[in-house]
C-alpha cells in the first residue's frame, strides 16, 4: 500500500479576511486500481468572497475522475485540470451574489474523487 501525498498551491483572493484561512486534505492509503476521495476541508474560511487555487497529485499513483459533494453555497466553483498537464487541478470560485461565505470549522469544501 502506498500513502498518497499531495501538494496544494494555495493562492486566495479575499476580502474582510479576519484569521489566517487553512485548508486541509486528508490522507488516504490505498492499494493500486482503489477508486479513493481525499476530502478538502476547511478552517478559518470567515467572510470569503472569492478564491482560486491549484491541486496537484502525482499521476503516476492515480487518476483524477471528479469534484463532488460540495459545501453549501460553494457549488459554482469552477475547476478543470490544467490544459497540456495532467495532475494539476485549477479552481476558481466567487461567490455569485458578491456576498461572502462564512463556514464553521473542519467543514468540507468538496472531494476529490480518484
């Protein structure tokens, strides 16, 4: 079994941003052909109006398949691997009233399903 390891490449545009924003992926041991979701949690997400950030993984361990179960009021997100490179996820997500998102500690953003 290997234990897969990811990067996050984190940039975030905010505003009103009151504590230092976390985002946290879990870690997932797997054997090969597993299918697997790696959750992508959050704290101190306080009055966030709009984000963007890259995923990557190694491509040689798995295959990205898709986003799924999303957080309330994060469901717009745009996301899309990287064109010409796999193992790079791109996100993008703006609140579309152009209000800000507040969510409670340990929430889950979305999955990353493999």
């Amino acid at each position: 079994m290997k234990k897969l390891l990811f990067l996050l490449s984190i940039f975030f545009i905010s505003f009103n941003i009151n504590a230092q924003l976390v985002l946290k992926l879990s870690s997932v041991t797997a054997n090969k052909g597993d299918n697997i979701s790696i959750e992508l949690r959050t704290d101190n997400f306080t009055k966030i109006q709009s984000s963007q950030y890259s995923i990557a993984y190694d491509t040689m361990l798995m295959q990205y398949i898709d986003l799924s179960n999303f957080a309330p009021g994060y469901e717009d997100i745009a996301y899309t691997e990287q064109p010409g490179k796999k193992g790079k996820i791109n996100t993008s997500w703006n609140n579309p009233n152009g209000e800000s998102n507040s969510y409670p500690n340990n929430t889950l953003l979305f999955k990353i399903n493999f």
